[in-house]
C-alpha cells in the first residue's frame, strides 16, 4: 500500500493505491467505478491476472471514495488524481510504458484527463458509460476526438450504458485510433445472463484482452 498526494483547488488531499512492480516493460494503472473502490473483487481479480502476465499495476482510490463518500466529486478532482497517480507510476518505473484502464466512470475520467493533456502511451475502458442508462440522448463524447493516444474499449453486448449499440459504434468512429472488443452477452460489468462467475474471474477474463493491446498482439 502506498499513499499518493493529489493537489485540489482547496488544497491536498491523499489517496491510496497499491503497487506492485512487474518485468514486462509496462504499466497498468486501474480505476475504479464510480459506485466501487479499488479494492472490488473485479478490479482485484483484473489486476491480479495483470501481474501474473508480467505487468506492473498501480491501483487507486478518488478522493471522494478515500474520504468515505459514495458519490463522485468534481471531473476536476478526479482529474487532478489521474494526474498524480500517472506522475507516481512514471517515477517509480521511468523506463515503462503507462496504460491507463478503468472500469466505467474511472476509464472516462481517464479519457477527460488525456484529452487535457495526460501523457499516457494507451486508453483502455472496461465498460465505457457512453450515456446513463435510458439516456441516449445525453452521450458523453464531446472529448474523445481530442485523445490522440490508441485506445480500446471493452463492452459486453448487453450493456445498458451504450445501447443502441449503433449510436456507441458512432461515437467510437469519431476518435483518432480505436478499436472494441465486444464481450458477447455481457453486462456492464460484463456478467452474462446464465453463466454464473465470481466478480474476480469476471475481472481476470479480461486481463489478456488488455496484455494483447498493451504489448502490441493482435486482438482478437
């Protein structure tokens, strides 16, 4: 466990994470959802995987979850943490590639902070939440033309985030480099109707998914 200062607007604030380095060459930093913390049997699971694949990981906290708040702060705030933790990661492995993977809102705050100007080498978003569910009128795209880094997204078909799936393919087709691996059947944190797994398996399955994209392999 390591702490990670992150400077607000009203002054700074201290997040957790655990590190754990790797010898592949490359880094994995995962984020959370918004209505989970880093230590949810998914994202535990995914980092797990991770590592035994040879990745280095760095997995967090926002600030609104560190100080026991269930609801997200300001985009701001969740921001200024990407910023941090990226800085953190780079300095305790200069040599490494950064990824930048999170799980619904932790990947869209990602994409806001590449779009400001985040210096990643790849976006990864399991489970991008393109609109409320119900809301297709309300997308939330306006940023993702401006990522000029590669990125993936994860989706199983039966997300109610980016339905109708045309509208979510659209939106992906406006960005620079992107791709989507569907998870057929798959909800937004990728269970599927009938097939019974823990959260953890859940989270592991998608770990070579990400291993193809980060260390250039084909994905499938």
């Amino acid at each position: 466990m390591v702490e990670i200062q992150v400077a607000l607007p009203k002054g700074t604030t201290v997040v957790s994470a655990d590190w754990t380095r790797g010898d592949n060459g490359a880094t994995v930093i995962v984020a959370h959802g918004a209505g989970t913390g880093k230590d949810h049997p998914f994202l535990t699971g995914y980092v797990e995987a991770l590592r035994a694949i040879g990745f280095s990981t760095l997995r967090f906290n926002f600030p609104y979850v560190q100080q026991g708040r269930r609801m997200p702060g300001p985009a701001a705030h969740a921001i200024a943490t990407w910023n941090a933790v990226t800085t953190f990661a780079r300095t305790a492995d200069p040599a490494a590639t950064v990824w930048a993977t999170g799980k619904s809102y932790g990947g869209r705050m990602a994409s806001m902070a590449v779009a400001e100007g985040l210096r990643v080498d790849g976006l990864v978003y399991l489970g991008y939440p393109l609109h409320p569910p119900g809301r297709p009128e309300k997308p939330r795209v306006e940023h993702l033309p401006a990522i000029t880094v590669p990125q993936l997204f994860v989706e199983g078909t039966n997300d109610p985030f980016i339905q109708p799936i045309s509208q979510f393919e659209q939106a992906v087709a406006t960005c620079r480099e992107a791709r989507i691996v569907w998870i057929e059947g798959g909800g937004h944190t990728f269970e599927v109707k009938g097939r019974k797994l823990p959260a953890e398996q859940i989270g592991a399955s998608l770990a070579p998914i990400v291993a193809d994209f980060a260390l250039g392999g084909a994905v499938a």
